[in-house]
C-alpha cells in the first residue's frame, strides 16, 4: 500500500478511506493520531496490527461533537459535563462508563471507555462528515515516541496506512491529559497539558494525581514512548560527573552547559509549553543521528511540567 499525503482541503478523501474501513493518520493539536471508524471492527482492528500494540490495550475514542457522547456511555456524571464544557475541545480525555453496545476492541474489554474532542478544525471536520467517531491512539508503532510532524508517522508507519493529512508540527506536542471519571475521587492517569490545578477549581473536587507512569492500567506501562537510543533521565551534576567517560552521546539540557567535542547537544527550552511542543520531535531528531545513547537533564520539579517529567521517565531505560 502507498500512504497518500494529503493537503488540509483533502477532507472529502480522508473520510473515504475511512469509510472503506482503511486507516489514516490525522494531526491533532497534541500529536498525530492513527484513525479509524470507531463504529467498524474491521478498521479499529487494523490500528493493532499497523503499531504492533496488544489487542488488551485500550483506545481512545474521538468525537467531533458534546450531543455524540450518549452513543458512548452509559450516564455521565456532574463533573464530567463540567470538564466537558469547559475544556473540550481541547486535551482532555476521561474516562466513563461505556455503553453495552461499545465493541470490546476499543475498551480492551474493559467496561469503561476512553473519549475526548480534541481541538484540531481539520481533524474535526473529518469526524462530522465521516458521521460516527474515530479510534485514534498515536500514529507510532508500539511503545515508540509519538509523531509531532508528519515525518514521523511516516517513518513508523508509511505503506501500513492510506493516508495522512499534512498539517505540519502539532501545537502542544505532548498527548491529552486523561482523567478517570468513573470514581467518587477523579483520578489523573496520564498528566497532560490540562493540570489537575487546572481542573479542581472547575469541578470543585480535590483530585487525585499519582505519577501515571507508576499507574497499573492496561495500556500504560512504564516502558514507553521509547527512541531508538538509550535515554538517561538524571541531574545535571550527574551529566557533568558522566560526560568524561563518554565518547557519542547527546544531551537535552535547558540549563546552561560548556560544550565539549564528545557530545552533541539539544538545547531545550525553559518555557515548559515550548518544551514541551520540541520534546518528540527532539528525540525523533536524535534517534536518526549516530550517537549512541542520550543523556537528558531532569526538568524542572514543578506540577506544571508533570506531564514531561512523566514522558522522560516512560522513554527512560533506568
Ligand atoms: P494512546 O492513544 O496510544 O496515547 O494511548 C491511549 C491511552 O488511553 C493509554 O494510556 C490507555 O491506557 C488509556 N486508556 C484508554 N482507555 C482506557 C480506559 N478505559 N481506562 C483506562 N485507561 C484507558
Ligand atoms: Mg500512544
């Protein structure tokens, strides 16, 4: 198969071969998402065997509209009506009761169900005329760092899918915030750009927020959003202390470093929004260079940046 690139007015197209049960990547304002109709077996079960991801892991669904929710769960609480109207479209995932109808492909059999209206006009209009909704975890092949530009779909997954639409570099850079819903105590599973100091004065609730890459849910294990390379998360004395002994390696540091020949360096900035769109594509950068592993200065120990420090831990080999 060739993967088509398609132009931001080829909508009609992206939703025939949606139609016709094929895949297509599709730019979100977080990253590239791998779609396919929410609503036929055969396409969902495509987006496995294109990532090479387990069938027990659980998909996010995308609505491009707050009235298609009741096609998808069961009942929605308060607060989550709440979090709807006041973040979607936008980064935000939660976590529901799913209906009985929803196919157990999606939900990994679990009774619960992953929805969230991203904010991406294109993506969005794709969606409405397409009709139902989309399945779209990220355009990667499994446990890979996720695609901020469409190079990096391609790389992963070109001759697997039919089709993505080329909007250019995602906005946000880092994949939506999700939040379980279904407890008394809404729990964050994955930080996101959407904080929970964000979120409580909405809901009025304190919420809980363990480090999601410490959290034992299907679909999120601590192994993930890996480069290529070998990735070490640590200070920047211990980069300091290290870096003698080494003879090709990268750093990603935001603080000020003196260069030396045996490394390449990746500054990063110290604008956690900044940093946070530049991460993935960093590390795609990286991984295509001939270093052989990449040292990477811890970020700064602020709730605001949970989400980075959440990623860096998943992608790390420590
Ligand atoms: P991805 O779309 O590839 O970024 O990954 C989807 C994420 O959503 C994974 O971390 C899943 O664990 C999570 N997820 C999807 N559905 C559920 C669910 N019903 N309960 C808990 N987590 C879920
Ligand atoms: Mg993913």
């Amino acid at each position: 198969m060739k993967t088509k690139i398609l132009k931001q007015n080829q909508i009609d197209e992206a939703v025939n071969f949606l139609k016709n049960a094929e895949l297509i990547a599709l730019p979100t304002e977080t990253v590239y998402g791998l779609a396919a109709d929410a609503t036929n077996e055969e396409a969902v079960s495509k987006i496995f065997s294109a990532k090479g991801r387990p069938s027990d892991h659980p998909l996010i669904v995308h609505l491009d509209s707050f009235n298609k929710i009741q096609e998808w769960v069961e009942e929605i609480p308060d607060a989550a009506i709440r979090l709807a109207h006041y973040f979607w479209p936008g980064p935000l995932t939660m976590i529901l009761q799913k209906r009985k109808n929803v196919s157990d492909l999606i939900t990994g059999g679990l009774e619960t169900i992953a929805l969230r209206i991203h904010k991406h006009s294109i993506a969005l209009r794709v969606i409405e005329k397409l009709g139902t909704a989309v399945a779209a975890p990220s355009a990667n092949a499994y446990k890979r760092t996720s695609p901020t530009k469409p190079e990096h779909v391609l790389k992963a997954l070109s001759g697997k899918i039919a089709a993505i639409i080329d909007d250019g570099r995602c906005r946000i850079g880092l994949e939506s915030t999700i939040i379980d819903m279904t407890s008394a105590v809404p729990v964050i599973l994955r930080p996101g750009a959407i904080t929970r100091l964000m979120i409580e004065p909405v809901i009025n609730i304190n919420i809980q927020e363990p480090l999601a890459h410490q959290q034992k849910v299907p679909g999120n294990m601590a192994v993930h959003y890996q480069p290529e390379k070998p990735l070490f998360l640590i200070s920047m004395e211990e980069i300091r202390r290290r870096l003698p002994q080494e003879k090709n390696v990268a750093i990603m540091h935001h603080s000020d470093i003196i260069e030396t020949k045996n490394a390449t360096y990746y500054r990063m900035s110290r604008n956690k929004s900044e940093y946070a769109r530049n991460l993935y594509a960093t590390l795609h950068t990286i991984d295509a260079t001939q270093v052989n592993k990449i040292f990477v200065e811890k970020p700064p120990f602020h709730n605001e940046w949970l989400d980075i420090t959440d990623r860096l831990h998943k992608a790390s080999s420590t």
